[in-house]
C-alpha cells in the first residue's frame, strides 16, 4: 500500500502564496506515484487535522524552513492522533541553500550587476534552534559567493532586514542583496521587496524543482518506517 503525502505549509492570506505551494505539490506529483495534498496551519483551508482525519497513516512533510514552534510541537501533536509519520522538515538542506543559490543569482541578474553583499533573510523564530536552518542557508551560501554574507529576520529575532542591510551599507557595500530564505509569498516577502536600499531581493524558494525533490525524497524514506497506533483521544 502506498503511503499518501501531505504537505503541510503555514499559510498565508494572499493568494499567490497558495500558488506557490501548489505549484511544489505539483512537483512532488511528478516525482512519486503516492497521492499529494496539501494542508495549511493558518489562514488557508484545509486545516492540517481536516486533511489527516481521511489520511490515517500518511506522511506528513513540513514545508517550513526551521524548527520552531509549528514543526516541533503542533504538527507532531496533530500527526499523532491519527497516526501519521512527521518527517524532518527542511531546515538546513543542503538542497534548500542550492535553491537560494539559484534564486538570488536570478534576482542580482534581472537587477543588472552581482551582489557586493548578500543578507540572507529568514522568518525569524524565538524559540531555541527556530533560527538554525536560516544559519545553516547562510553558511552554505558564504561558500558558494566570493562576497560576505549575513543574516537577518523578519521578525522574533534580529538583526531586521533593514538593520543587516543598513549595516552593509555603512560598511562601505553598494550592491546590497538580500536572498530570500523564505517558502512562499507572503507578507515577509512583500516587506523585503520594498527594502529601498536593497540592491536586488530574491524569490521565495516554494516552487523551486529542487524543494520538490527534497520533498520527495522525505517521503520515501518515511513511507518505509512501520505504521503507527492512532493516539486515542478521550
């Protein structure tokens, strides 16, 4: 029996940011003969407990790019009332920092000239490790650019976007970047694209056929794990 896929995003108002996640899921579709879905935490329909409530046993795959709150606690909680397995989000892959890779290259060419700088710009988490795959995005990317690189976040931590990209600048940097470590349009995204000092801002990473791989690829290693007990709730 084939263990079915849901992927689980945060959510987000805007339309565009659905898109994004599906067009990942169609991705993940091409890669795998499992069934996909998608399910959000917040904002968006269908909720994650709706979607694994005719899941039993599926595989869940957190779309989320660090090890806060949502992959460490709520997710785990929903996933083990019906038995679903919860992979290791995508935090810190070395997949991820090749997408951001891709995406800033792209930004600094549609914005004419490289980088003199980049800031890589997570969402930002209080929580301890909610921080370590924007750190860990970072430090790859530091060994693929000739150029220093930085981070920032959006917020529950610092520096800012705009303070890391201000110090840049009073450090004698011109063309500072800032690479989205981010999964989907969103409100962080749109802040970031009206940085005004930012030299280039690149995509958020959702669609990237290199996500849909590590996505994939998950779920195969977790679709081999044994079936668990469903946690019965009183």
């Amino acid at each position: 029996m084939v263990r079915e896929v849901v992927v689980v995003a945060h959510g987000s108002g805007l339309p565009e940011a659905a898109t994004a996640v599906e067009r990942l899921a169609a991705g993940v579709r091409a890669l795998t003969p499992a069934p996909v879905t998608v399910a959000y935490l917040d904002h968006r329909t269908p909720s994650l407990p709706d979607v694994l409530a005719g899941r039993p046993g599926a595989v869940v795959v957190p779309l989320l790019l660090g090890d806060g709150y949502h992959r460490t606690v709520d997710v785990p909680a929903v996933a083990r009332r019906f038995a679903c397995v919860v992979t290791p989000s995508l935090a810190g892959e070395r997949a991820v920092s090749l997408a951001l890779y891709d995406r800033l290259r792209s930004a600094e060419r549609a914005a004419g000239a490289p980088a003199d700088a980049v800031v890589v710009a997570g969402a930002g988490s209080s929580r301890p490790g909610g921080n370590d795959g924007t750190l860990a995005a970072a430090e790859r990317l530091g060994l693929l650019l000739p150029v220093p690189v930085t981070v920032a976040y959006c917020s529950a931590a610092s520096p800012s976007p705009e303070e890391a990209v201000a110090r840049a600048r009073a450090a004698g940097f011109r063309r500072v970047a800032v690479a989205a470590h981010l999964l989907a349009p969103g409100r962080f995204a749109r802040a970031l694209a009206a940085l005004p000092d930012a030299h280039a801002v690149s995509a958020p990473l959702a669609d990237h056929p290199r996500l849909a791989r590590l996505v994939a690829a998950r779920h195969e290693a977790a679709a081999r794990l044994p079936e668990a007990v469903p946690l019965r709730v009183a």
